[in-house]
C-alpha cells in the first residue's frame, strides 16, 4: 500500500472511529480508540491505514517523495471540526466590553442599538473584498489553533443583498485557505432597524426574496434561526424553518439561550440537524432531542464571555442520550474566540465532560453536526487526511492545560499546513 505521507511515533493516535453513520450518544460519547505510538498513513488527501507505528511500517510502501512526520511524544487527533461560527462579518465590538463588565445584560445592549445590530451596520457597510479578507485571516488563527472543518454563518447583513454578500464571503474565504467551510443562512438573526417591532414583516422578506435568492445561487446548506424572546418566537422560527426546508435547506437553530421558549421541542420537532446554546433547555427538550438524534451543539465560551451564572447542562443531556457537539461560536460580540482548544478547558470545567466526551465532541459528533461526518472527524482508512499534532504526552494533557496553543503541525488534504 503506497503512502505520500506517514505520521509515525505518536505517542497517542485518538482515532474517534466507527461513528461515521451517527453521532455517539451517552456512553459512546465517553469511548475512543487510543493507539499507543500510532502511525497514520495518506496517499493523496485519503487516509489509508491507521495502526501502530510498527504495522504500518509492515503494510505502507514509502519512497523517496514520502513525507514522514516524527510525532514522538506527541497525540495525534483528527482534524478539529467547529460546528458553530460566525466567521465572516464586519469590524469589531471591543467597546461594548465595558458594558459587558458592567452587568448590563446582552438583551439590554441590542435594545440599545448594540450587540448584533451594531455588527450589522459594520458589515453592511464593508465590502465583499474586506469580508474576504478578514475572513481568512480569522481562518488562518483557526488553522493554527487545530480547526480543519468550520460552519460559518451569515446573519450580520440583515438585509438581501447584505446576507447575499456575505454567503458569497463565505464561500471565497472557503476556496483561499485550507479549512473547509460550511456555509449557513441565517436571515433571522435579528430584527433590522428598519423593520423595528415588525418581525413579521422582516421575516416576509426573509422568506419571500432572501431564501430563495439565496437557493437559487446555491450559497448555503442550512438555514438557522434565533429563537428568542424578543428576536423570533417559536412560531415565527417555525414559519422560517418550514419555508427553509420546503426549498431544500436543512435545518438548524439557535434555542433555548436566554429564556426557555421550546426552541429544542421545534427543533426536535422539525428534524434540524442541531439545536445550539441551550443554556436553558427543559427537561422535555433534552427527552425530545434525544428520541430524534438532534444534535446538541453546546457554546460554553459564549456562556464564559457573558459571565452568565449556569452553563448548558451538557452532563445531563450526555446521560439523556442527547448527542453532544461543542463549537467556539465565533462571532464579535457575545464569544471573540476562534480557539477550540480553549473550549475543551471550559468544557471540562464547567460543562463536566470528560476528556474523552469533549474530544468526540469536538471531532466525530461535530462533523455529524455541519454534515461532514463522512469525510472528517475521524481517523479511518477513506477518510480525508485532516490531522492534528499536539504537543501533549496523551490526550488528558490537552483538558488539563489552558491558555496555550498546543499545536505543533495541522495537516489538512495530506499537506502539512502548519509547523510551529
């Protein structure tokens, strides 16, 4: 078996294999496969054996245009996959942080004229060119932090051509750097301005002009909603959801963040792929994702960076059976961070996940949750050659410490992407 690239030496290869079909669920979430010093081999962009360094060096045929990677001491994970950001946007809100340490409350800020509104304005008065050109810059902060598989979200244009601008963002970022992107609508992000105490009226045009425009130009995969109180309500994400799905998007939403409207019972209802935030999910929303396999993708950075006083019951939804997936939310207002790695601390922390639940969550589950898990979030022969190297004696090592990029090589495609 011919190899254009051999990861040998590992001291762990974490494979998080045999989950491809469907997410892992209570205590799957906590099982992996650890190959103590684990090689992986690629030819071309596919994986094709995984093992001990010992067996492949048996099976895998090297030449000398076979590039062979040294990861003594090192653990080797599947190329992370983010399953919520807001990659794409424009500008920055570093002048709402004051208020933010001064209590006022996200809902209060936005009622000001801040938070999403704000970025709003930024990014509708950016070109499609300065989009693009922050967007990869964020990506390639991504990349070297061990993202190799991204969501990215529109939502800050609030306006056709705006969100039409920033889907076609998101697609050149996804063709000038390595992460792959997976594109989302998200009209219903807010209400504009101009559509001030007319949600019904934003959301005919929503319907009406966005999605289609947005269908026909084949710009996004799924479309999300912001269920919330005082954003769109259960029968108005609903009416978004419908629409969106009866002109072949799939489906996704933002629930049950700030007060417990039942956005998990709609998304559980509607068969969307995800339910994300949940900070206050019930205990009939945990019962009814499970029953239908949607898939919790849990933000805890944005509960961090908000100082809420509770976090995602991510513990009681793994004991409920609900397939769990953890993502940084990137975005410039309520989560500025990009960093997957930090997640896995907060994760752990606050979230009671074991080290072994965040690393599915972060790899195999989150590759369920953008559609990917064919191609990514595991280590497996035909799988695509997304790697990531951690300077970590085990994977344990990568919960324990915080506030440090652990990542000394990403290989993305089989192509060694970054070296530190």
């Amino acid at each position: 078996m011919k190899a254009t690239l051999i990861v040998k030496n590992a001291a762990q290869v974490v494979t998080s294999e045999g989950a491809s079909l469907a997410p892992l669920t209570g205590e799957k979430q906590g099982q992996i496969r650890v190959i103590e010093n684990g090689a992986v081999a690629a030819n071309g962009e596919q994986i094709v054996a995984v093992g001990t360094t010992a067996e492949l060096e048996q099976k895998i045929e090297t030449d000398a245009a076979t590039r062979v990677v040294d990861a003594s001491g090192q653990v080797v994970l599947p190329g992370l996959v983010d399953p919520h950001t807001h990659v794409v946007f424009g500008g920055s809100r570093e002048h709402e942080f004051s208020l933010k340490l001064e209590g006022v409350p996200y809902l209060e800020i936005l009622a000001r004229g801040g938070g999403i509104l704000s970025s709003v304005e930024m990014t509708r008065a950016a070109t499609e060119d300065e989009l693009v050109a922050a967007g990869i810059k964020y990506c390639r902060q991504m990349l070297a932090q061990g993202t190799t598989t991204a969501e990215a979200k529109s939502g800050y244009g609030l306006s056709t051509e705006a969100e039409l601008k920033t889907l076609r963002a998101i697609h050149q970022v996804d063709g000038a750097q390595p992460i792959d992107l997976v594109p989302t609508f998200l009209g219903a992000h807010a209400v504009p301005k101009e559509y001030k105490g007319e949600p019904d009226r934003y959301l005919d045009l929503v319907i009406d002009e966005m999605l289609p425009r947005v269908v026909e130009n084949n710009l996004a995969r799924y479309c999300d909603v912001f269920c919330e109180e005082d954003v769109f309500s259960v029968e108005q994400s609903r009416r978004v959801l419908n629409a969106a799905r009866e002109m072949g998007l799939e489906l996704k939403m933002h629930a049950d963040e700030i007060v417990p409207l039942g956005g998990a019972e709609l998304a559980a209802e509607l068969g969307a792929v995800s339910a994300d935030h949940l900070l206050v999910i019930s205990d009939e929303g945990i019962r009814r994702m499970a029953e239908e396999g949607v898939i919790a993708v849990i933000l805890p950075g944005t509960t961090f960076y908000l100082r809420e006083d509770h976090y995602a019951p991510g513990r009681k939804m793994i004991e409920a059976g609900v397939p769990v997936a953890l993502a940084t939310d990137f975005n410039p207002g309520s989560s500025p961070n990009n960093n997957l790695q930090l997640i896995i601390n907060i994760a752990s922390l606050y979230l009671r996940m074991t080290p072994a639940e965040v690393i599915n969550a972060i790899t195999i589950n989150s590759a369920h949750a953008v559609g990917r898990a064919a191609e990514v979030g595991s280590l497996e022969a035909g799988k695509k050659a997304d790697l990531v190297l951690f300077d970590a004696p085990n994977y344990d090592y990568l919960a324990y410490r915080y506030g440090t990029n652990l990542v000394s090589k990403v290989i993305k495609n089989g192509q060694l992407v970054v070296e530190v």
